[in-house]
C-alpha cells in the first residue's frame, strides 16, 4: 500500500490554566495521539505537541482566587495537565509553556517583524470588552445584549492600544481558503468561516495596557503594553518547533494539522493564517475542528459544575477502554453526547462481547485442539479466501477513514471485521471439525482465525496502544520496536505456523451497570409486576421471531421518528422501525435485532413494513434487543 510519508505534525489547543483538566480537553489530546501513533506506526517521521496557555486576565483572577502568586498557580496546574496526560499515555513529544523563555523570544520575534512590516500601529479605541473572551467583541455578535459564550453584559472600555492589520488579509484569507478546500474540515466549519468573512473583517486589538494586565508578555517596540493572549497563543505550534531556524521546524512545519474544538474556530480560522501571512511564514496545512462532548442538555464547564474528570474515568473504566469510547461515540466534527451509561454500553457490546469473547473463544479452541500452537494452513476455501480479502479491504478503509479523521468509521469498519470473523467460526463450526477429526480443515480454519486477530491487534495499535500489545503478545508477537511486524507492512500470513501462544486474563471485563435501580425498601414494599393479559403457550408460538442482521437504514423524508431499515432475516425484509431518535442510520449496519417477521404488512409514512424490529423501552429510550453473540441471519428465537 502506498504510504504518504511527508513528516507529520500535530497539535491540540495549548489548555488555558484557569481550569484543570476535564474530558473535553483529554479528547483532543487523545485524537492527537491516536493520530501521531498512526503515523509513528506506519514510519511517517512524526511531531505531536500539546501545552499550556499561561498568560492573560483570566489566569490572574484564578490564581487570586486561589491566593497564590500567578507563577507558583500555572506551574501547578500546567503541572496537572502534564500529569494527566502522562497518565493517559499521551505520546507528546514536546508539551509546551507559553511562559517558557524560548517561547517567549519568538513571539517578540514575530511581533516586531510584523510591525516592522507597517502592519501594526497605535490607535484609541473605544467598545465593548468581554472579559470572559478577552477581546473587544462587535455588537453584531452579541445576544440581547451579551456575550453568547459567557452570558454577560460586555463593559465599555476606552484605551489607547496597538492593533494589527487584519483587515488587509481579508481577500487574501478568502481566496486561500476558496483556493484550498480541505484547509478547514469538515466543511460545516469551512464554511462558518467564509461566512464570518462576509462581512468586512476589522483589524484585531494586539495588545493590554501592562499597567491593567501585568501577567503577559511585553511588546518589543513598547514595553507598557503587553502581547493580548491570542497573539501570544498561536504562536506557540511554531515556538515549540524551534521557529526560525531549527530543523526540526523546517522538517515539520509543512505537515501542519492543528486540532481544535468548535469554540475557538474564528482565532484558528481567521487571525492565526493572517498573523502567519504577515509574518512571512506559510500557512499551516489543515485545521481539524470537532465538536462539544455534551453533558446533559449543555457543554461542560466548570462554572455548571459539570465537569467529568478524565483521570477518574480512566481509574473507572480503564484507559483504552476510555479511548475507545471517545473515538467511536464521537463523529468529528459533530457534537456527542457523555454519559457513563454509554460508555458502558460500548464496553459491554464492542468491547466485552464482539472483540473480548472472540479473541479468548478462538484463543481457547487453539489450546484446546493445537496445544497452543499455531497449525500450518492446509487447503485454503473460499470463505477463508474471504476473510483474508475482508481484511485487507478492512486496512485500506481504515486507514484512509483514520487519516481522514472518521474514528467512529474506522472503528465501525474494523468491527465489521470482527463481526465477520465471529460469523466465520459459526459457519465453520471449528468444535464439528475437530470431533469429526477433520484435521487439515481445522487447521486451516484455526490459521485464519488466528492471523485475522492478529489484524485486528495490529490495526488497534493506534486506539488501544495497551490492550493491542496485550493481544498481540499472546499472539506471541513480538512489539514492533522489538523486532515484531511492522504496520506499514501488513501482509497475510505473517504469523509463522509453530508460533507459540500466550494465555492471558479477559482483555475488556464486562461490566456491571452502574446505576442499578434503587432497592425496594421494607416501608414501600416492591409492588407486584403489572403484566399484560395472560397467553397460552399456543398464542406464543403463532410469533414469528428471527435474528436479523441490518444491511441498509436511511431516514424516512418528513418523519423525525422512522428510519427504512433493509434486514437478512434468512432473505433481505424491508422493515420501518421508530429509532431514529436512539440511532444513526449509519451505525445500525451489521447490528443484529430481533424481528417479527410475521406480522401483517403495514404502510407508515407511506412506506410498507414487513416485520418489526423488537426493542426495549428504558427511561423513554429505545434500545434495540438482540443476540448475545452473532448468529446466522434467519436463525428462529423461540
Ligand atoms: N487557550 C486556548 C487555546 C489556545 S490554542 C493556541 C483555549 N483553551 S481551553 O482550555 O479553553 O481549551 C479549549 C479546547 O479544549 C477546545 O478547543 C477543545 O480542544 C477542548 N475542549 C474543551 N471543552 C470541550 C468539550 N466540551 N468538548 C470537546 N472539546 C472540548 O481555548
């Protein structure tokens, strides 16, 4: 496969330390890493740098409110931020301090080669400041009267100050942008930008009078002043490089991809490309935007008191199991929804069930029938000709999804893969081979097995770095620093007929739910279970029921509620079924359900439905029911 191999640099927001870590910032963090491990993996020389923002009003009032002088304050928590994301194993390779001296040199640098430019010059200003943004904020933006982002009223302010000559790159920034399509994904964002450049573009505020704002860093060519944070900022994915002349900022400044949350769409969007115009820098190759994780019917914030901990989460759950979460719940770019009832969901379903019980079932039968050693393949059939073609289409996608950012359909495609091999061992029935003494054909079916998990492992790597070094050791794989196969050169029977394996304990526990419904207590004895009318074993069994496993869903036009599914019940059915509140279409493919498939054909939204999909009903939700583990499409339930 051909691997683009130009170096490969990441970032996420530089976290301010007005607040301690939560789960918003350790997701962009864990998308940095995943990315920067992928490209680590397949030898793409690689740069991934995340840090701290130090300077600015918001981190004096913190520090104040903590009574602490501001220097021993954002030492201690950026030091939280570093020990959170050493914590969660975050491959850094420079995590920087926009107190840090070297920092500190290149945005004077930039500063004064911008001025010297002609495109930054003094001027009185008079508007309305919000403190919570710390800039000047236009009327336009404001809603009835306040900040939409910190819900008060901005003050008016009047003070002499230096700006920068934004207003001169707006044409510029458009046709960059016009001309370079996938310079802000996904293209929602893209367009929220061109949007904002609509209207005409004002010159942006750069500097704090020193005597109101002491904590920053002072203007070269004016001493009294300070930089404003966002100039000081974004100036950090070129200092922590070594800008100007290090090698390291010439070998990686070209692969630049920044990621950022939504919120701070406009600096990445609009001054950051401006500022690095008229500083004479190139601009950075792509920004990554994503969405909020929401709590809740709102965004998380320390100020609603919603925050979720993510080192918490870790100690809960454990670390890949939280990553694994994060990446498949989320769709960049859209906003998700937290909750821990979903976090265990997905352990549960993906992880415990799907991949969990098919590594230790297939480990188990190579035990059980091979004394732990890997057969040697006889005669290999078209079914396992296919698994070897389902995993190599598998890689492709999903490396083209992961560079594209589509975690969430990555992972959908890998599973698809595991789902396929879950089948594979149904169909193939290794515990009839091994009775019936079908020695070569159990061998081959065993080699298949063994080399597909090897697949999966290796294709993990990046999203579970723990867990998919456990797999593969007792695959008795070799790490790939030690030796051991190498992601960029991924090939079909690899795994050497002898290899020993390794047993170990289960991979993803199961997981109790965590919430169990309180207990009935002596005062308020459990009510009696309110059933429907009792049936007799003859009106049961005139039910119909089938596992059926979805191949199509798509929206019904007009109908918020209904999706059109296409479902192998044994033969495709097409089945109308209220979910589309609980589920997007996309992620339904390949799931199996239970079905009716004997009930009279009915029209719902004008569409004919020939069955229908058995859910259940929780807390007004709708969870679909299905099999414990994968069976043949058209298998009866009775
Ligand atoms: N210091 C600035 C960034 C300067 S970058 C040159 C800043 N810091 S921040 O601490 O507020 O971090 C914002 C970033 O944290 C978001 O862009 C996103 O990466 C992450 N998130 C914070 N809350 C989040 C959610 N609720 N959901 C997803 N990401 C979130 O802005």
């Amino acid at each position: 496969m051909q691997i683009n191999s130009k170096p490969f640099y990441v970032t996420t927001p530089i976290y301010y330390v007005n607040a301690e870590p939560h789960i918003g910032h350790a997701y962009t963090t864990i998308v940095g890493d995943t990315l920067a491990r992928f490209h680590r993996l397949l030898g793409v020389p690689t740069f991934f740098q995340t840090g701290t923002d130090e300077h600015g009003e918001k981190v004096v009032e913190a520090a104040n409110a903590k009574k602490m002088p501001v220097r021993d304050y954002v030492d201690q928590i950026s030091g939280k931020f570093q020990a959170a994301w050493d914590a969660l194993e975050i491959s850094y390779d420079n995590f920087i301090r926009t107190t840090d001296p070297a920092h500190i040199r290149v945005v004077q640098d930039i500063l004064q080669k911008v001025f010297d430019r002609g495109d930054i010059y003094f001027s009185e200003y008079a508007g309305y400041y919000c403190y919570g943004c710390e800039r000047f904020v236009l009327e336009r933006e404001l809603v009835e009267g306040k900040c939409p982002d910190h819900l008060v009223k901005p003050t008016f302010v009047k003070e002499g100050n230096y700006f920068f000559r934004m207003s001169r790159y707006q044409d510029w920034l458009i046709d960059h942008i016009q001309g370079h399509p996938d310079f802000i994904r996904p293209e929602r964002y893209r367009n929220e930008v061109l949007a904002f450049l609509k209207e005409p573009l004002e010159d942006l505020c750069l500097s704090r009078p020193k005597a109101r704002v002491p904590w920053g860093i002072p203007l070269p060519f004016d001493d009294t002043y300070v930089t404003y944070v966002w100039f000081d900022a974004l100036i950090n994915y070129l200092s922590g490089l070594g800008y100007p002349d290090s090698p390291t900022f010439r070998l990686f400044w070209p692969g630049c991809q920044h990621l950022i949350a939504k919120d701070i769409l406009k600096p990445h969007g609009i001054y950051w490309p401006t500022m690095l115009h008229a500083a004479g820098v190139p601009l950075y190759q792509h920004l990554h935007v994503h969405g909020y994780w929401q709590l809740g019917a709102g965004k998380m914030s320390k100020s609603l008191g919603n925050i979720v901990e993510p080192l918490n989460l870790v100690q809960r759950y454990g670390l890949d199991q939280v990553r694994y979460f994060f990446l498949r719940e989320m769709v960049y770019g859209l906003d998700a929804a937290f909750s821990e009832e979903a976090v265990v969901g997905r352990i549960n379903a993906d992880l415990a069930n799907d991949l969990g019980n098919l590594f230790s079932r297939s480990l188990a039968m190579l035990f059980k029938y091979r004394q732990g050693k890997v057969p040697a393949p006889a005669t290999v059939e078209p079914q396992d000709q296919a698994i070897q073609e389902l995993a190599q289409a598998v890689w492709e996608d999903y490396r083209t999804l992961l560079t594209g950012l589509e975690f969430h359909k990555a992972l959908m495609r890998l599973w698809e893969l595991i789902g396929e091999v879950n089948r594979y061992i149904v169909l193939n029935e290794p515990w009839r081979l091994h009775k019936e003494q079908e020695h070569d054909r159990l061998d081959t079916v065993l080699y298949t097995l063994v080399e597909a998990l090897r697949w999966v492992a290796m294709l993990l790597q990046p999203i579970m770095p723990g867990s998919a070094a456990k797999m593969l050791a007792q695959l008795g794989q070799a790490a790939e620093g030690e030796g051991g196969w190498s992601l960029s050169s991924l090939a079909w029977g690899q795994i050497l007929p002898g290899t020993s394996l390794q047993r170990g304990d289960p991979l993803f526990p199961r997981l109790e739910i965590l919430t169990p419904a309180p207990a009935p207590t002596a005062a308020a004895p459990a009510a009696p279970l309110q059933t429907k009318e009792e049936i007799d074993l003859t009106t049961f069994r005139h039910l119909d029921l089938r596992i059926g496993t979805i191949q199509r869903a798509e929206r019904i036009a007009k109908s918020d509620k209904l999706l059109k599914l296409v479902v192998d019940v044994g033969g495709p059915r097409q089945v109308v079924a209220g979910i589309a509140q609980e589920y997007q279409p996309e992620d339904l493919i390949g799931k199996q359900v239970l079905v009716v498939v004997n009930l009279k054909p009915a029209k719902l939204m004008g569409v004919e439905s020939h069955g229908m999909l058995l859910a259940a009903k929780s807390e007004g939700r709708l969870v679909l029911v299905g099999p414990e583990s994968p069976v043949l499409p058209g298998s009866p339930v009775a």
